[in-house]
C-alpha cells in the first residue's frame, strides 16, 4: 500500500542513505571487507532504500525522473533475493559513489513537496 504522503518514505531514503554514509566514513575497503557486521548492516540499509523507493507514489516518481527509483528498486530485490551471492563491490561502491548524490536529490525533492 502506498502512502499518501510520500515525505516519509522520502526523509527514511535520506535517513538510511547518511547511516550507511556515516557507518563507513574514513573507512578504507580493506576495512570494510574485515567488518562482517558492517557489512550486512548496510546491505540492510540498501534494502530499506529500495523498499522505502518502492513505497514512492508513481506520481512523485514521474514529477523526478532523474532519481533512480528503479535502480533503488531492483538493488533491493537483488539483496532480498540474491542474498547468498551479495557482490560487496557494488555494495561498497553503492555506498560511496551513488548515496551522497542521492541523499541531496531526495533533499531538494523533499523542499518541494
């Protein structure tokens, strides 16, 4: 069931986004590769994105187009289903190269609705 609010699901994208930023601030990926808590915590934290994304109205995901809902998406169904061949470079790479961008996407949405 989709909310009719879709702020919400917009702020818990930003919300999981920053904590998985924040969990591997600093970090080197040989670090992040020795952390096996780490690491699922923020296949966890990917998965809720995707599920929060999948929970965005169609009509707040055609308004911004430019956002990769779908990518969002399908990177959770992966994780959920896929989860015993998870590739931590993407994971990793996910992490430090897509949700920095992401989250000041999702923030400037969020001022406009």
């Amino acid at each position: 069931m989709k909310l009719p609010d879709d702020r919400i699901r917009l702020q818990h994208i930003v919300e999981f986004a920053g904590r998985a930023n924040s969990f591997t601030s600093g970090l080197t990926r040989e670090e992040f590769n020795r952390d096996e808590v780490l690491q699922y915590a923020c296949i966890h934290l990917l998965e809720m994105i995707g599920e929060a994304a999948n929970e965005i109205s169609d009509k707040t995901r055609g308004q911004f187009p430019d956002i990769p809902w779908l990518n969002m998406i399908n990177m959770r169904n992966r994780l959920i289903h896929g989860y015993i061949d998870v590739n931590m470079d993407i994971v990793w790479m996910t992490i430090r190269d897509d949700l920095p961008p992401l989250i000041d996407q999702v923030r400037r949405i969020r001022l406009n609705k």
